[in-house]
C-alpha cells in the first residue's frame, strides 16, 4: 500500500524577517545587559583600587607623621601638596663609647634584650640624636643634643656590656658610627639615641600623566628619585587638588609659615582619588571614578 508523503512546508520571506528581527531584538538585549555588568564589575573594581591606595595612604603618612616633634624643629618644609620633615629611622643605645667622636651600637638580634630598632639602615648625613643627661640642674638642662653621622661601619665592638650576652651575642655584627661634633661628656655608654632623616611627601606627576603620592629622602648629599606611594590623585587645582595638607596649633589655628613650624600641633590630610574611566548607566558616556578621604593627625613629641 502506498504511503502518503506530505510535503514539508518551507518559511516564507515574512516569516523568516520575523523570525530574524526578534532574533535581533533578544541579542541586542542580552548584550546590553552583559555590558551593563561588565561596566559595574569594571567600576566596583576601580572603585576598590582607590579605596585600597588611600588606605595605603592613611596608613603610611601618620606613622611617619606622629613621631616627629614640631617643637624640635622636626618640621622644615609645610605647603599644600608636599610636607618636609625629619622621619625617625630607629632607636638604640650606645653600649661602648669608642672615642668622643666614635660609639658602638648593640645589634638588633640581641639573644636576650632588644635594644634596637630600625626602619632603615642609617647612614652618612642622618642625624644622630643623643640624649644628653646632665645631672648639674635635674631634669632641667636633659636635652636631645643633635650630631651629624659623618662615618658608618661594621663593628664588632660592645664585648664586654652588660647590655650583650657574652657568648651568644659575640659574634653578631653592630653599628659603629661617627659623628659630627664631638659627643658631649655627659653622653656615656647607656644614653638612649635616636636617628632622623630627612623625607619628603608630594604630589608628583608621573610618566603615565596621572599624579602620585611619592616619598623621597635626603641621602649623601641629595634628594634620592621619588618613590610612589599611593595613587593615583587628582592633579593639583587651587582649592580642589588630589593631596592638601593644612597644618594647626593646639588652639585649632591655621599656621601657614614654615617660620612657625615648632608651633604646629596637628596636620590635616585630605586625598581626592582620581580612577581610570570606565563606563555608566545604559546609554551613557563614560564616567571618571572618584573618591576621597579626610583625617588628622596630631603629633605627639611637642615638648
């Protein structure tokens, strides 16, 4: 018995125009949305990147900040956008007085004492700050008396102290560092010093065009290259830029000359962060990504 064969029917030109202009339709849509969550991730994520650099920021400048003293003199350059100051390396004691111009540190891994610490190696051109006990007036005349290190070396020196074990600490390798002038005869082995250099924060131009926070110090002689820090900023506009200091005495007075620097008792920072652009809503042009933080910071070593 014959089977009956039914011819297949085809899409004719309108059906298809249909069928392919939805088609359109739910293609445009989709990709409309991917865009739209591509260009949120791409927006969080920057706005991360900012919130991350002015953390970095906020974490950075205070430490070195607080331990200055403005009433020391600690405090030598003030602007809007670039502070200069003597940042503290580290402390210690002087375990052996070689001469009235040579002293001996202890090292740093003590076995059983820890009598010094350093953020950075010193070297020649920081200051050395002894501390001057004289016992002609009590406390009175007990001062921090500033000398330049003009010489730094290895040394094996210390042994014997009471500050070192004498065999656990024989062979640990110290600081021996000469200074610039002569250590006064109050400053024996025992007196606690501490050294500063000078540093530098400011809102610098990069090769990329954008504005950084960078960080240099005064080393053999000269400023060393600026090292970037945070960023990055939004460039430098009176009023409006990406890093403004203000600088205040403990009345909440604005001092603004380095002249009265030793009355400055708290610095306020405030960061504008400028991101990379990157697109808005459906539809729009895009967008530059900002954000900002403001904080104080008051200094401890007034007196």
């Amino acid at each position: 018995m014959p089977r009956l064969i039914r011819p297949r029917r085809g899409m004719t030109v309108a059906e298809l125009l249909v069928t392919l202009g939805i088609i359109s339709v739910l293609g445009v849509v989709i990709s409309q949305l991917m865009m739209g969550q591509q260009r949120f991730y791409q927006r969080t994520n920057e706005q991360m990147g900012m919130r991350r650099e002015l953390r970095s920021a906020m974490s950075l400048v205070p430490a070195d900040l607080r331990s200055i003293s403005s009433s020391g003199g600690d405090l030598t350059g003030m602007g809007t956008t670039a502070i200069t100051f003597r940042a503290v390396l580290g402390a210690s004691i002087i375990c052996q007085r070689v001469s009235n111009t040579v002293i001996d540190l202890p090292p740093t891994n003590m076995a059983r004492n820890t009598l010094t610490a350093w953020y950075a190696d010193p070297a020649v051109g920081d200051t050395l700050w002894a501390f001057n006990d004289s016992l002609s007036r009590g406390a009175e005349d007990d001062v921090w008396t500033p000398l330049r290190i003009t010489g730094v070396a290895n040394s094996l020196g210390c042994t014997p102290s009471p500050y070192l074990d004498v065999l656990l600490d024989a062979a640990k390798p110290r600081w021996r560092l000469t200074v610039s002038p002569a250590l006064p005869d109050s400053v024996k082995a025992g007196s606690a010093i501490r050294i500063t250099r000078s540093t530098r924060y400011q809102l610098e131009p990069q090769g990329s065009g954008n504005y950084f926070l960078t960080r240099s110090e005064y080393q053999g002689g000269g400023w060393t290259a600026s090292t970037p820090v945070s960023g990055p900023y939004a460039p430098p506009v009176s009023g409006e830029g990406g890093i403004r200091f203000a600088y205040f005495d403990s009345l909440g007075a604005a001092v603004n000359s380095v002249a009265d620097s030793r009355r400055v008792a708290r610095i306020d920072l405030l960061l504008r962060a400028k991101g990379d652009n990157s697109s808005g809503k459906f539809g729009t042009k895009s967008t530059t990504n900002t954000d900002s933080l403001a904080f104080r910071i008051a200094l401890r070593n007034r007196q």
